[in-house]
C-alpha cells in the first residue's frame, strides 16, 4: 500500500514543480515584453524604428555610455533603441540577444561581434533584410553593412609609443589582455608588440588572459609579477586591467616602481591616473559609437551610401593631461 502512495505523491510533486516553472517562465517573458511595452508607451504613435543594441556588459561603465549615447538618439530621431547585454562579459549570451532581436524582426541591430560565431547570426539577420553594424569589436568577414568603433590596431600602438617615449625605450613589460580569441583584444596587443618590437632593451615576458573580470587581472597580474620579478612595466588592453594590475602591484609592494597602461576613462582609472598608481590611459569615444551608429543605422534604412567602416577617435591620457580633459569633459576639478 505503501508503494503506491509514494508514486502517486512523487507524480503530484513533478506536476506541480512542472507548473510552477511554467508559469514563472511564462511570468520571465511577459515581464520582458512589458519592459518593451514601457519604454514606448509614453509615447501616442510609436517610433518608426526599433533598434537592438548588444553590448559586452550591460553594466559595465564603459558599454554604459555605449548606451546612453545610442538611447540620447530617441530625443532626435523617430526611433526607440533596446539596449541588451549580459550581465557579466559572456559572448554565448550575446549570440542569445542576436538571436532573439533576428526573431523579433526588429528594424536594425547593432552588435558587437566578439568572435567568428557572431558571423553566422549576422549574415542571417541580413539575409532576412536586417541591416547590422558592429560596434567595438568588427566582424569584417560577414555580411555586416557597417562597423564603427575604435581603430584597435592603431589604439595598440598609440599605447606602445607612450610606453617606448616614457620608459626612454627600455622596459620588461607584462601584458594582461582580456580573451585571447577576441578580435579588438588582439588588435590591440598586436599594434602594441608591433611599435616595441623595435627597441631592442624593451622585452615582453609574459603575455595572459583575464576573461574580462577584475578578480581574473589582479590573480593573473599577481601570478606574472611573481614569475618575473623583473618587470618593469604592464600593459592592459580593457577597462578593469590597470585596476587589477594596480591591486596586484599594491599586495606585492609595487606599486610604486610600475609603469601601468590601461584602456578607458572609467571612474577608477581616472582616480588610479590622480594618484599616481597609472601612467597612462588610452582614451575611447563609447558615447559616440553609440550615438553615431544610430545615425549610420538610419542612413542605411534611407537608402544612403554608407562607409564600410567609421573609426572613431582613440587618444593617450596622462596625469599631465587630467586638467584639460577634466574640463572638456564637464568635471570637477
């Protein structure tokens, strides 16, 4: 008798447990649409166009203002722009949101494409007549209408020239990139390797990977700085790299005698640039790709000729320079 009351109580629990994910399920998905339905619905007649941008990480500083740059474009144009992205740097979720925006036949989508698995899903949407423009990191081997972003390779050896004009041309370097198998990563060292490669007393002794995570830079800074306790110098090619190399550097004592490059002018880098812990930060425009793939966006909906790629301004950033750049960008003092 037993038996079957403990089948028959099991079956019931499946049931139940079944139901209760569908219905949370199904309460994910329409919470999803309402958040579209929001967004839009102050407005009488809806925007004519509706953009999917993807970013890295949705709140990461700098894929912020990637964001604010293509939402400020509502205020403008006849267009409501759904901005996407992980909630940590992970390029199968990405492919998820392309996905996703290609089934919903939206209007455009921009996206970065971190890999070649992007060049599939983007040759697909433009095959059903969806126009993409990559953002930050290009996918030049797919069918993509536009690119716009920096010039990686050039931003790379911007990098290698200060270090070369600082150092006098001699320095161990160590080099924290964020994934080795992702193109604007890649550029960015190559153009780096490239401008030292040329100075005999410059040599470069390690070379790692930090998965784009500050936990990763600071164990992978700290694991090279005690392999070689030669260094002289680090490179980092992605915003949370002078942070991690700095917290390495500080645990190990030294902080004081390293010479740190580091990509963009988030918060941090900025303070750790005040303070005399980075020597240089090499500067993107994330507010304007932003802003200015949704110009490109409409000009291709319009019929216009467009360029096969928008390079957007990429600049070196040192202590000497904070003034200035403080000014021009609005902030205290």
């Amino acid at each position: 008798m037993k038996r079957p009351f403990f089948l028959y109580t099991f079956l019931l629990l499946s049931f139940l447990t079944a139901v209760g994910l569908s219905v949370y399920y199904y309460h994910q998905t329409q919470l999803y649409d309402q958040r579209i339905v929001d967004a839009i619905s102050s407005e009488e007649i809806l925007p004519t166009y509706h953009f999917t941008l993807i970013g890295e990480e949705i709140n990461h500083d700098y894929w912020r203002l990637v964001g604010e740059g293509a939402k400020e474009t509502e205020t403008k144009y006849d267009v409501f722009v759904e901005y996407e992205g992980p909630e940590r740097s992970n390029p199968d979720e990405q492919l998820k949101l392309l996905d996703m925006a290609i089934k919903s036949k939206v209007d455009g989508i921009i996206v970065q494409a971190l890999n070649e698995n992007f060049t599939p899903l983007i040759n697909m949407a433009v095959d059903q007549g969806i126009p993409v423009i990559t953002i930050d990191t290009d996918s030049s081997q797919s069918m993509r209408n536009s690119y716009i972003g920096t010039d990686n390779y050039l931003a790379g050896q911007l990098a290698g020239k200060a270090l070369v004009e600082d150092t006098n041309g001699k320095a161990v370097v160590g080099i924290i990139t964020g994934r080795f198998d992702n193109q604007h990563h890649q550029e960015r060292v190559q153009g780096f390797i490239d401008i030292v490669g040329e100075y005999e007393e410059i040599e470069i002794v390690a070379i790692e990977e930090s998965n784009i995570t500050r936990v990763d830079v600071e164990e992978k800074a700290y694991n090279v700085l005690t392999a070689h306790n030669t260094i002289t110098a680090f490179y980092g090619t992605s915003s949370y790299t002078g942070i991690g190399i700095v917290a390495a550097a500080k645990s190990l004592k030294r902080h004081n005698d390293l010479y740190v490059i580091t990509f963009d002018t988030i918060d941090e880098n900025i303070q750790l640039l005040q303070n005399g812990y980075i020597d240089v930060i090499v500067e993107q425009k994330p507010y304007d790709m932003g802003y200015q793939s949704v110009d490109i966006m409409l000009d291709i909906l319009h019929g216009k000729q467009v360029q096969n790629v928008y390079h957007t301004p990429a600049s070196i950033i040192r202590m000497a320079d904070l003034l200035s750049w403080k000014r021009e960008m609005g902030r205290s003092l």
